[in-house]
C-alpha cells in the first residue's frame, strides 16, 4: 500500500524547523501542496527568521509546490488569511498539523502568569486558531484532516511545566469534541504526542540521545494520522522508532446506596472507585453518565438506560 497526498493542500505550522520541517518536506514528496508556516525565532517565542522560506526552497528545488507563510497562530485574522491564501492559490485545504509551540519552563511557584497564558495562547488557542479558520472550509469539501500536538507533558505530567502540560492535554480534549463533530463531514481529528531532539529540546536531551530522537522518525505516525484512510480520535506516541497508543480510561461505577453516600461512605469505598480494572475509552462523554446508570441498575434494577451528560 503506497500513501500518496496528491491534490491535497496541507496546512504546516512551526514547519520552519524540527517537526513541522520534516512534515512539510514529506507531504510534499507525497504530492502535498504545502503551505510553512513559521513565526520563526527562539523557543520562547522571541525573535523572527526566514526559515519558513528555507523550507519552501528546499521542497521546490525537489520539484514540490509550497508557500511560506509569517502569521501568528495567536492572531486568528492572520490564520484566516493563511487559509484564504492557501484556496485562492490551490482551491481549498484539506490537512492542517498543528505544530506550532513554544516553551517557557520554570516550576509552578516561579512561572509568573504571563507566561502560563503565553505557552497556552500559542499551543492551544493556537491550534484552536488554525483548526477554526479551515474549520467551514473542511466542512464545505467534505474533506478535512487535522492533527493536534500533545505531549508526554500533557497526557501524563513533567514538573517544570504546568503552563505547557495544560495546554497539551486542553489539545486531546479539543480533538475528542471536534472528531465528533466533524463526523458527519468526513473531517477526521487526531493527536499525536511525539518526542523529538528540535530548537525546543536541544537541552533536554544528552547528545546521543538528541540525536537518536531525530524528529524524522516521528513522520510516519503523523503522516498516517492525516492521511485519506486515518483513524479518528486517535492519541498516538511517536520517537526514536517506538510507537504507541494512549486512551484516556475509566473503570466501571461503584453506587453508593443513599445511606453510604457521605463523604465517609466513599472513603470507605475508595479502593473499589480508584480499582485500576474493567477499563473503557469512551468514545462520547455521554458514557461517563451511561456508566453510572449502569452500576445503578445493577443496584437497584431500576432506572434510565442512558443520559447525557
């Protein structure tokens, strides 16, 4: 099975370098019309640079079609523009990674609110930005594939960054409601949470294994995950050669009849709620509320056979 991007207009952002580069340059082998977004600058979000034209050259001299483009994905009129730029030029979009971030890491005591809002502003509002501005588009084609960026950070925490760790799970929570909604449009939503040596953790890793966490090896995954024939909904990990999936879970109800729903009866219950077994992935928040329902009706034999919620 051969995965081609022919006539396909894809949406790259933080594409001047690391990930975003190494997405851009593949899309475009596959037959992507490739629109590089890069800000450009530190990994503070300080600065410009002219990589995002770097990377149109690249793809071009290689025989692809690309554009740059210099917007903020924290400014939504700029991303709009992105967009309408893209269909004038191509006639519509059908793949957007949202890439793009930035990192200001200090513990929660030392981070001052500036740059919690920051980190939060470009990754998730950012995302948000993007994925709003191609969101009509998608829905008019019929046709749309997005990709979130979490992170290790955001699915499972990493003290020094509560600023990035909010945002990256807000990221998979974002997914999980547009997935639903862009269903019925054939607009597929994923995440992926890759781990990778790039400008935003050349020192986090020792050398070797910067090196052995080159960010190319993460391409597969995120390719897949935008492809004609994706999954939706999907939380994919990706570094270094090792993939995986990640699920947020739950495990089956406990009811508390009314006389040990006190805060001492669910004490006394807690090693049953917080049992790590019979766990689900919901696919709908709705299935919070039908598992409670179940475990009633297990109780008492009676009540609704589902709600919302």
């Amino acid at each position: 099975m051969s995965i081609d991007f022919k006539d396909k207009v894809a949406i790259v952002t933080g594409a001047g370098g690391g990930l975003g580069r190494e997405y851009a340059l593949e899309l475009a082998r596959r037959g992507a019309k490739v629109v590089v977004n890069d800000l450009g600058g530190a990994r503070d979000g300080t600065g410009h640079s002219d990589m995002a034209l770097q990377v149109v050259e690249e793809i071009e001299k290689a025989g692809g079609e690309a554009v740059s483009n210099g917007g903020s994905v924290t400014e939504f009129e700029q991303m709009e523009k992105m967009v309408a730029d893209a269909k004038q030029k191509w006639g519509g979009v059908h793949i957007v990674i949202n890439n793009a971030g930035v990192l200001r890491d200090k513990t929660f005591a030392k981070m001052t609110m500036d740059d919690f809002e920051f980190v939060v502003d470009v990754h998730l509002n950012g995302s948000a930005n993007v994925t709003k501005a191609v969101w009509e588009t998608m829905r008019e084609q019929a046709y749309g594939r997005i990709l979130m960026t979490a992170s290790s950070t955001g699915l499972f925490g990493n003290f020094g960054q509560a600023n990035y760790g909010a945002a990256k799970l807000g990221l998979a929570g974002l997914t999980k409601t547009l997935q639903l909604e862009g269903a019925k449009y054939n607009i597929k939503v994923n995440t992926i949470s890759p781990v990778a040596g790039t400008r935003m953790t050349e020192d986090l890793f020792p050398e070797e294994a910067f090196k052995l966490f080159d960010p190319v090896n993460v391409v597969p995954a995120a390719l897949f995950l935008v492809s004609e024939d994706a999954p939706t909904n999907a939380i994919v990990g990706a570094g270094a050669g090792g993939f995986h999936s990640a699920w947020t879970v739950m495990n089956d109800a406990v009811w508390l009849k009314d006389e040990d729903r006190t805060v001492e009866g669910f004490a006394a219950n807690w090693d049953k709620i917080s049992e790590f077994s019979n766990l689900k992935a919901p696919q709908s928040g709705s299935e919070q509320s039908g598992a409670i329902l179940t475990a009633m009706q297990k109780v008492t034999g009676t009540g609704p056979s589902s709600a919302r919620g």
